[in-house]
C-alpha cells in the first residue's frame, strides 16, 4: 500500500500522459495538416530534392510532415504496432 508521501497509480499516470501531451503538442498541430498532405504525397524523390533546393520546404518541415502523418495515426494502430515490437523484445 503506497503512503500518503507517495503519489497513486492514477497521480502518476496523469502526470505522465500531461508531460506526453506537453512534449507531442508541436509535432501534432493539426492545423498543419493540408501542409503535411502536401510534402508527404509526393512520391517521386527528385521532386522533393528540387523543392528542397528551391525552398518551397525546408527539411525541417520534411521531417515534421512524417512525423506528424504517422503521430496521426489511429491509436489503436500506434498501440497494436507498440505492443507487437514489445512483445518480439519480450521473446528475444
């Protein structure tokens, strides 16, 4: 049984899932999202190179684009992919 000095369970997981939210906020800007759409349906990399190099993007928001289309991802999706590399870590 925890103390009345030790933080709960629950006290933790809050602080926890605050911290998350803190740190993800930049990367989730879902204002961004046409932005995203953008960068990341382009599929031939010469015209990404040529974009770079004429500064329509910069490879900061290259790399911001990618992160954010995969952060969006359905939470389940992120959980399932979550649990199955932990559970290969687990077998190894």
């Amino acid at each position: 049984m925890a103390s009345e000095a030790e933080p709960t369970w629950k006290a933790v997981v809050a602080r926890k899932r605050s911290q998350q939210k803190d740190l993800l906020a930049p990367w989730l800007d879902l204002a961004a999202t046409k932005e995203v759409a953008l960068i990341t349906e382009i599929s031939d990399a010469d015209v990404l190179v040529k974009e770079l190099a004429q500064g329509v993007h910069s490879a900061v928001d290259v790399t911001k684009a990618y992160i954010r289309q995969y952060m969006i991802l359905p939470m389940r999706q992120i959980r399932g992919l979550l649990l199955t590399n932990y559970q290969g870590y687990l077998c190894t």
